[in-house]
C-alpha cells in the first residue's frame, strides 16, 4: 500500500503546494518570485519525499515476492515427488526410473547395513 500511495501522496503535495502559490499570487495581486518561491519549493520537497517513501517500499515488497515465490516452488516440488512416491514408487524428476522396492522381510532396500536384532 505504502509503494502504491506515497507518489500519489507527493504529488497531491505538489498540487497542494502550487495552490497555494497561485493563491498567494492572486491575493497579493503581483507574481514576484518570492510569493511562488516558498510553496513550490516545499511542494517538491513533498513529492521528492513521497518518491523517496516508495521506491524502498516497492522494492522490499518485490523482494518478499520473489523470496515467497520460491519458497513455493521448492514446496510445489517437494509435494510432487511425495506424490509421486506415494502413488507410482517414483521420484518426480529424478533421472532415476527404478520403482523404490519395499521388501515382504523388512530388509533394508538401500546398501546400508541395519542392526536390528533377529
């Protein structure tokens, strides 16, 4: 919300600020600098604040995306490996086509060597 808002925000200061030049110009009836001067300066310095406000906020906010956005593929591929374990005896994307094996003795299926007793 902050990086959407704050530009708008400045440049409602600007507008805000240029108002009241053109309204100080027209109740002094005389355009010298010094009446526009003021107000068009602190105009920009609102607009200059608002940009400074939302060029961090954007790209915090571009960061966290992208950081979420990952975080949900590697779910996405864990998720899709354990289904594919769980249904086909398969991991998903490995090279390796051989069906893992569970053995009728409970033996181990890999080169391991288990210390069960019996």
């Amino acid at each position: 919300t902050v990086g959407s808002t704050s530009p708008f925000i400045g440049l409602f200061g600007t507008v805000w600020g240029i108002y009241h030049a053109l309204t100080a110009i027209g109740i002094a009836g005389q355009a010298s600098i010094d009446k526009v001067a003021g107000p068009v300066g602190e105009s920009l310095i609102m607009t200059a604040i608002g940009l400074a406000t939302a060029v961090p906020a954007v790209l915090g906010y571009n960061l966290l995306v992208r950081r979420n956005k990952t975080a949900m593929d590697l779910v996405r591929d864990f998720a899709a490996d354990l289904q594919s374990i769980l249904i086909g005896g398969v991991r998903h994307g490995s090279g390796d086509v051989s069906p893992i094996v569970v053995r009728p003795d409970n033996s181990p299926t890999t080169a391991t060597v288990s210390n069960r007793v019996g």
